[in-house]
C-alpha cells in the first residue's frame, strides 16, 4: 500500500525481460479474498487406487504430524536445515523432549540427520513433507478465522 491507501504495482518481467501488464499487489499480510477456495487441483494418485500399503503409510506419516511439538519442528525444517539448539529454540520444548520429537521423525522417515562436528544437523527428507505441513497449518488457520470467532479458544471450537 502506499501512503495515500492506494495498491501499489508491481511489474512482472517475462521470460524476454519485458514487463508485463501492471497488477496490483496486495498488501503482504492481507487475505486475497477472491481466491478460489481450492487454488490447486487434488493430484491424482501415482498409481491408481492407493494400496493398503499406501493408506497404512499415510496413516503413520499423519500420526507422527499429530503432535504439536513435531508439527513446530517439522514446519521450522521447511526453512531449511537446523540443529538441536536451534530447533529447542523454535519449538520451545525442553531439548529431551526435543531430541526424543526429532528420533520418532527420523526413525518414521520424515527428517534425515547429518554430523557436521559434534552437531547433529536435520533436513526434511523431502519436499512432500513440508506440503503436508503447509497444508495442515493452512487448514488450521481457515478453520480459526472463518469459522471461529476471534479469541475462541481451542476448547470452545471442540465444544461446537
């Protein structure tokens, strides 16, 4: 926004290096609220119908994201690479409950480690967990901003 309240443009360049048609460009913190509710279509599965191995998979995978703690550490991993400090910082979890967090992620494939050191540096193992992340955690805020009144605390939205 600029001073005077209005949108400022911004100018996308093309593969050529010309600019393109001006668009306005929202202000960072707000909701565009003419975007489509789905923006992305459902991906179709790889291979068909999910195997009882795929849906057992899933099922781990979405067990292990079923924990606050793991949730903050895996979404802090989508940055980019961390350590055990680092993340016991990010999550604000006492660093054994952090180390214990980071082995159930680790042993269920979702992180992987490397030494640099004496340090233990984790990465996200792929690209697909941070979707999963991302995903969770947008649906968590459309559910607290749409449907919740603000400052309705977790146990008034169980309670509806």
């Amino acid at each position: 926004m600029t001073a005077n309240g209005r949108a400022s443009r911004v100018t996308a360049e093309s593969a050529t290096g010309e600019a393109s048609l001006d668009k306005p460009h929202p202000p960072p913190h707000h909701v565009r609220m003419n975007a489509p509710a789905h923006p992305r279509p459902p991906v179709a599965s790889h291979h068909g119908e999910p195997s009882p191995e795929q849906y057992a998979r899933a099922a781990d995978v979405l067990t292990l994201l079923a924990d606050r703690t793991r949730l903050v550490l895996l979404h802090t991993l989508s940055a980019g690479e961390a350590d055990v400090t680092a993340l016991t910082t990010a999550c604000g979890a006492a660093r054994p409950a952090v180390s214990q967090h980071l082995a159930k992620l680790r042993l269920g494939g979702l992180v992987t480690t490397r030494k640099e050191g004496r340090r233990v540096v984790y990465t996200l193992r792929n690209s697909h967990i941070a979707r999963l992340v991302d995903e969770a955690l947008g649906h968590a805020d459309h559910d607290l901003t749409e449907t919740a009144p603000r400052g309705a605390s977790a146990e008034e939205l169980r309670s509806r």
